[in-house]
C-alpha cells in the first residue's frame, strides 16, 4: 500500500503507514501512529505504539532507523538507546489489548545538518531483539522544510 502525503511545502512517501499490517492466519502485531518534522539537520518524531491484537503486550520496542548517519553526540528520552549509526531503539513499555501505548517523542540530531531530505523507517523487535511476528514496518520521507509528515 502506497499512500501519498503532502506537506506545505513538499511531499513524503509512506508505505505501510496508518493500518495495521494483517497476516493471514495469525493476529495483528505493533504499529505506530505519529508524525515526523525535520529542520536545521534535527528530526523530531513523536509515535504512539497500537497494539491491534487481543493479547496484551507487556513490552516491545520500537526501532528507529534514519537513512543518514545521526550525530555522536545525542540526548536521548531515558526510554530510548542508541544501537548503531542511523538507529535507536526506544521501549514501548506496557500495551493494553486492542490499545494504545504512551506516547515516544525523541528528537535527534544528523551528523550532516545541511542535508535537505531523510528517511525514517519505523518498525517493532520483540524480546531479545526478534523480529516482530507481523512485522508492520513504515517508512517515511522528510524534507527539511519544517513541516509534518504523518504516519
């Protein structure tokens, strides 16, 4: 599914985002709802995690991963870690069944602060850094023009 979003001043690309991704033969797994600005080379996000199943969730996490390589030196939310270059990986914390988690905002720095585009792809691991069963993975576009792009 390809769903075209336009800003202000741009456009961004989102696969997979707004509904849920359903395997057949299996239930629902994490997606995330939220929106994503850039501006000066500093990408805020700011999700919701979903849990569209009938079972609770007592914990996941979300991953983070951006097309360029993010600065050394970041201040993180205390739910949330570096893991590499490009990616952090941030807790989910507890989600009720067929519910909403709380709300991730983490705002990260580029190590290139001139570049005008960058994508942010969105996706869940489970415990022990296994991928989710139903993976619902988003990928997003954003320009540096300051404006939201929701997923």
């Amino acid at each position: 599914m390809r769903k075209w979003i336009a800003g202000a001043l741009g456009a961004a690309v989102v696969v997979g985002g707004g509904l849920p991704a359903v395997a057949l033969g299996a239930e629902p797994g994490l997606t995330y709802h939220g929106y994503v600005t850039m501006g000066r080379g500093e990408v805020n996000v700011r999700l919701t995690p979903w849990n569209h199943s009938p079972s609770g969730v007592k914990g996941a996490t979300v991953r983070l991963r951006w097309s360029k390589r993010l600065s050394d030196q970041q201040v993180l939310p205390g739910a949330c870690a570096r893991f590499d270059a490009s990616t952090v990986l941030c807790r989910t914390g507890a989600i009720v069944p067929m519910g909403r988690g709380r709300e991730i905002h983490l705002r990260v720095r580029l190590a290139d602060t001139s570049t005008d585009e960058v994508r942010v792809e969105i996706d869940s691991l489970g415990g022990g850094g296994a991928a989710d069963r139903n993976p619902a993975t988003q990928q997003v576009l954003v320009l540096g023009t300051g404006d939201r792009y929701a997923f």
